[in-house]
C-alpha cells in the first residue's frame, strides 16, 4: 500500500492541504468500513495508522487481537500525537 494511492482512494486527492473537511469526514467512515472488513494484519494496521492520523482510530484492545499488534500500535500512537501536539 503506497500513501499516495491511501489518499486517493480514501480522500479523492494526494494532496493533504487540499482535502475538506467533508472529504476527510467521508474518507474517515470509508476507513472504518474497510477496516471492520480487512482480514489481512498489515493492511489492517496500515488503514489503522491513517485512522489514528485523523484523530479516529478504533481503540486498540478491540482492533488488534495480537498483543505484539497492540503494542506496534501504540507505540506509533505515541509518535503520532507527539506530532499532533508540535
């Protein structure tokens, strides 16, 4: 999964500054939706890392049955707020 094609197919565009706040609302339950239907644990955590890069992740103990998963997830969590709060 390249980011560029995460943009396009979640948001309509590649271009981050250009996505409205109803495109991103839109993109966000197109995410969840795919989510709750991804079997396979890389995409799963890939479409996980975008939802937690909008502020809408699913809360851990119930996206991730694997405790390797969980603790891979937080860890990115912690950067990814870190980053949101600079």
């Amino acid at each position: 999964m390249q980011f560029d094609d995460l943009l396009l197919r979640y948001f309509g565009t590649t271009d981050m500054t250009a996505i409205t706040p109803p495109a991103r609302e839109a993109g966000v339950e197109r995410m969840r939706v795919d989510f709750g239907l991804e079997r396979d644990p890389a995409k799963r955590f890939v479409i996980w890392v975008l939802l937690a890069m909008n502020g809408a992740e699913p809360d851990l103990d119930k996206a991730f049955e694997n405790e390797a998963e969980r603790e891979a997830a937080r860890n990115l969590l912690d950067l990814v707020i870190s980053a949101r709060d600079q």
